[in-house]
C-alpha cells in the first residue's frame, strides 16, 4: 500500500527554556518520518510530495532517507 503525504516543508526555530536555540525541519517531515517508523518491516510505503528551497534539499532528503519513503515527490 501507497501512503501520501503531501505539505510543506517547514524549518521550525526552536528556544528551548534554558534559552538554547535549536534549528530543524517538520511540517510534511515529522508525518513521513512518523509514517515510514510504523511501516518497518512492510512493502508499505510514504510517497511524500513538497516543494523545498534548493539550500535545503540536501538536508531534509537525507532526513527523509528511509525504505519506506519514496522521495520522488520532494521538489527543490
């Protein structure tokens, strides 16, 4: 079974209490992630669609580097 997903790509800033600031991805990222985690060990997989800025490809496509996610729908 085919899953999509489709969204943005966002880049969430994070401050966190004791006032530490973190950068990471999310939005379409944290759901084909989350997706991919509950398809291990199936032919099942999340075909995430997402337009990313160019500088950013290389990055969220490593994040997405899953077999159960096919990244044929993340555009730069």
């Amino acid at each position: 079974m085919r899953f999509a997903i489709a969204g943005p790509v966002a880049r969430d800033h994070i401050i966190l209490p004791a006032g530490d600031r973190r950068e990471k991805y999310g939005a379409v990222t944290y759901a084909a992630t989350a997706m991919a985690r509950l398809l291990e060990g199936t032919r099942d997989e999340v075909f995430c669609l997402s337009h990313v800025a160019p500088a950013d490809y290389p990055a969220v496509a490593a994040l997405l580097d899953h077999p159960n996610i096919d990244r044929s729908g993340l555009v730069a």
